[in-house]
C-alpha cells in the first residue's frame, strides 16, 4: 500500500490555530479535488499532525475523536475515505505532565509516520508527505518517503539541512497533487 501523509492545518484543512472544533474545521481550496486525483492512482490517505495544545491544556485527547469524526465526514462527502488519523499530542513545553515529554512522534522525528505504516502495511517509499512547513518535510524524508512542501507562508525559519530539503514544492494541495501524478506517470 502506498500513502499520502498529509499534516492537517493548513493541509489538508483551512488554517485555524489549534481549532478543534468540528464545525470550523473545512478542507482547504482544492482538497477534494486533488485527494480524488490521488485516490485514482491508489493512494490511501492518512494524516499525521502535531496537536500541541493537548500538552499546553487547551484541547483533550477526547476532541481529537470528533476531529477524526469530521474530518472523515468531509471527506466521506468528496466520495474519498481517510485511512488514518495519527497525531502527537506532545510538547517538551507542555503544561500537563503525561504530555509535557519529548518524543518520537513530534515532528520533525518519522514517529507517526512509521507507526502508521506499521499498522497499515504502507510501502513508505512509494509515499509522499505533504506538509506546509520544513519540520514535515524533515519527518517524510527520515521515514524514507518523498516530500511535497506547500509554500504557503507557513514557513517563517527556513532552517535547511540535507533532511529538510522537499523532493518538490508546491503552492497548494491540488498543485502538489498534480505533481505527485506527473512523477507517478513517470514512474510508469
């Protein structure tokens, strides 16, 4: 199997800092489209996102459910399915101790990467992460995938290293997703 790994604020979703409630989470511009695309060449869909205000007592474990609920549901409604739902809920600055801890899923480290292609025999190779930001790019090349950087100003370090360099960038997410087609056409 082969995936699409896709951070989910200002992804996959329109960008709302740290908003877990359901009815302010939309796709953003152009998802349904370009995940339709993907879908058509056998990509599963999963996403992988920090959520830092679990550690700093702002939102619950619980309201990532309904984030999972929603996000399913639109895009149940684009007639796609996402095949999982991965998230750190960690922050070394974190105000709750269970969750004030480093760890190996919080991005720029390949934990919820890995763990999603261990439960979901995902081929990492042939898989991509899409991210809007250089620590999701680092995480998609150590767990061996390629990597789409959305430019979409959400960047504001630009810290390069040889692990942070995107196998493409893109504007947006139906851009990226034509990317991804044009290199799987070539792969052909």
């Amino acid at each position: 199997m082969k995936a699409i790994f896709l951070e989910k604020d200002s992804t996959l979703v329109e960008a709302l800092p740290c908003n877990v409630e359901p009815r302010r989470i939309r796709l953003s511009s152009g998802a349904g489209p370009a995940l339709r695309l993907l879908a058509r060449l056998d990509y599963r869909f999963f996403v992988v996102s920090h959520q830092t205000g679990i550690a700093l007592g702002r939102s619950s474990v619980d309201a990532m459910h309904a984030v999972n609920d929603r996000l399913s549901d639109l895009l149940f409604r684009e007639n796609l399915s996402l095949d999982g739902f991965y998230y750190c809920p960690h922050d070394p600055q974190g105000t709750l101790a269970p969750y004030a801890i480093s760890c190996h899923c919080r991005k720029p480290l390949p934990g919820l990467l890995l763990r999603a292609a261990l439960d979901h025999g995902i081929d990492l190779r042939a898989s991509w992460m899409i991210g809007d930001i250089l620590h999701d790019v680092e995480a998609g090349n150590l767990a061996g995938c390629r990597t789409i950087l959305l430019d979409n100003g959400n960047e504001t370090q630009w810290r390069l290293g040889p692990r942070r360099i995107p196998t493409r960038m893109a504007p947006d997410l139906y851009a990226a997703a034509v990317l991804i087609a044009a290199h799987h056409d070539h792969d052909d």
